[in-house]
C-alpha cells in the first residue's frame, strides 16, 4: 500500500484503537463441557480487545474505549488485565444500580474435544456496554490532537443495541474525518439481529461505506450488508475461492472506499484439529494461504486473532503478503492458546509459526 493510505507512525499516536464491551469468560478446565465441569478459570476478554493483542505485545500503542462498573471487582479485574496486555483503555465508570443492575457481559464456553464441538453461551442481561454512546468520549482529543492509525469496529458491538450502533457509526465518521484507517469486522450473529434486521442493515452499510478495510466470511457479506453471495457451484475449496472472489467484486462495486478485503478460510477435523487458511484482496490483488493443518487448544478467538496479524503487519508498512502471513499465524497462535487472543513473545515467533518452525529455542 502507498503511505497516503496509512499515517505515519507517530510515537504519541495511537496505532489502532477500537470500541468495546468488555466482560468475562468462564471456561470449564480439563476441556470439560460447561454442564459437566466443576472447576472454571475466569479471565477477562472482548472479539475487539482481542484484535489489539498482537499489536500491543509486539510494543506498538493500543486503545480500547469501553465502559465500566464503578467499584465493581469484576470492572478492577478487567482494568488490570488490561494493563498486563499493554492496551490502554478509556470510559467512564456508571453506578452498578443495585444487584438488578448493570454489569458486565459473562461469556461461559467449553474448548471442545475430539469429536465433541465447543459450546459457547451467552449471558448478557444488563450489560453496561449496551449504553456504550460516542458522546462519552473526547473523540476531538483522541483523533485529531492524539491521533489514530487504524479504528477497528466489530459488528458483535454495532449489533449490542441502539445506542452501541449509532456510537459505532458516530466514532467512525469522526475517525474518517480525521484520516484515521477504518477496519470493519462484520461478525454477524443472527440471535442479536433477530427483529432488527431492517435496523442493523442500515447502520451496518453505513459504517462499511467508511471502512477501508472490511472482514467476513460470505455469510457476514450476505446477511449483514445484503450483497449477493458466491454463485452455485462446486464445494471443493477451488471453487469456493473463486465464489468468494466474484462476490467480493459486488461488494467493492456497492462499497467503493473499501481497499482491502479479507476472511478465514477453516475446515473442521475436529474439535483439536482445522484445516486453517486464509484469502486477501488489495486494490483489486490476491493473496492466498491455503489451508495447513493446525492444532487446536481452544478456537474461540482464532479469526480476532487472524484480524489482529493482519492489521499489525498493516501498521508495520509491510507488504499485503505479508499481512496475510501474519493473519495466519496470528490466528493459529490464538487458536492454539488458553487465551482468546495472541500473545506472541516477539514478531520472529509468528514467522516460526508461519513457516512450521516448532523446534526448541534455547
């Protein structure tokens, strides 16, 4: 890409920053299922805090808006892990209301095994993320006398709510006037669109025609903005490239600012074992990954992780194939962590990854 595509880097500058409800995960050890685990490790986590890991292990500045619970241990906790992952964060603190009161979201899910498939529910009543609004945030400071490289913004949250869609679209229209890169994450989940789809289609295709960058599978392409999906044709992997491609083309013509499009490619072994790869287009050029065969720890987080490599090879000023490679093994990191993030000890374990270097550094 040209450099009139990405600020340069200034160290006082924010290199990506995103939107976020950030809560819990309970997760079942011995890769036990929810409904038959007795012992639960409990960390802190979000789709869009997830995306920022790589970046921020790797030393470059990250931020994530979001909000809390005031002397909420659950709000200290995610503050402090938080910090452990070098990402900053900003949002003000609203009183808990009393125990029907706000909280933050509880996401309990197993890591599967062998042929048993993960489980993941969703417990989000009362979530103080849902009343997330741009006005809570110094967007002046943040992306003009601050600035911002790259704003990622997750469909997960544009769906949430009324108030979370409008925050989302608000912060991007500010990020794009300020020359911020927009990332858009679609990640379209039926159970939040049930009802709304009239609703979420809008704001959805409003905050895509800012975007420089938007990522999906066909599936978030079709339902989230409505765009015509691969044409019927075989079902071996060629021929579901060459789908995505000609659907890609139909979302460039009705989303012309996008430059860069970008998705996972996965097929299933079982639940400890993916083909894994990954399809990039830049300015009308693709790159391909084709699937490798990965070990699996836990999947959840895998695609943030992908996002996270590929925006971090965006932010470093690397070429698009090597954006891609990063995105790969990114989410293969992430896929075959505890966490739902990548955590990489420095950029030279992601090549090792990459090219399936697992010997033993001493």
């Amino acid at each position: 890409m040209s450099n009139s595509f990405m600020k340069l880097k200034d160290e006082t500058a924010i290199d990506l920053i995103t939107l976020s409800s950030m809560g819990i995960r309970l997760t079942p050890l011995d890769r036990r299922s929810v409904h038959t685990g007795n012992l639960y490790e409990m960390r802190s986590t979000s789709a869009e805090s997830n995306v920022l890991n790589v970046a921020a292990s790797l030393g470059l500045n990250t931020k994530v808006l979001t909000k809390f619970v005031a002397d909420s241990p659950i709000s200290a906790l995610i503050k402090g892990e938080l910090r452990k992952r070098n990402i900053a964060f900003e949002g003000v603190s609203v009183p808990q209301g009393g125990p029907w009161g706000y909280r933050h979201q509880f996401n309990i899910a197993d890591a599967g095994f062998g042929a048993r498939g993960p489980r993941v529910y969703n417990d989000r009543a009362g979530e103080v993320g849902l009343t997330l609004s741009a006005d809570e945030f110094d967007l002046t400071r943040i992306f003009e006398t601050d600035g911002a490289r790259i704003l990622h913004l997750s469909g997960l949250v544009a769906a949430m709510s009324e108030s979370t869609g409008k925050a989302c679209l608000d912060i991007a229209s500010k990020a794009k006037e300020s020359g911020t890169v927009i990332s858009f994450d679609m990640n379209y989940r039926a159970s939040f669109w049930t009802g709304r789809e009239t609703e979420l289609r809008e704001i959805f295709s409003e905050i895509a025609s800012l975007a420089d960058i938007l990522l999906g599978n066909e599936e978030d392409f079709q339902l989230a903005l409505g765009i015509r999906g691969p044409e019927a044709g075989g079902t071996n992997l060629s021929d579901k490239i060459d789908g995505f491609k000609g659907m890609i083309g139909r979302v460039s013509e009705s989303y012309p600012n996008a430059r860069i499009f970008a998705t996972t490619l996965r097929e299933v072994i079982s639940a400890n074992r993916h083909a894994w790869g990954a399809l990039l287009c830049v300015d009308g050029t693709w790159f391909a990954e084709p699937l490798r065969e990965i070990e699996i720890y836990d999947r959840i987080g895998g695609g943030d992780g992908f996002a996270a490599g590929l925006l971090y090879g965006v932010l470093k000023g690397y070429e698009p194939e090597s954006w891609l490679q990063l995105g790969w093994a990114s989410g293969a990191l992430a896929a075959g962590s505890a966490e739902d993030y990548a955590s990489p000890a420095d950029e030279e374990q992601l090549w090792g990854i990459y090219s399936g270097n697992a010997r033993v550094k001493r």
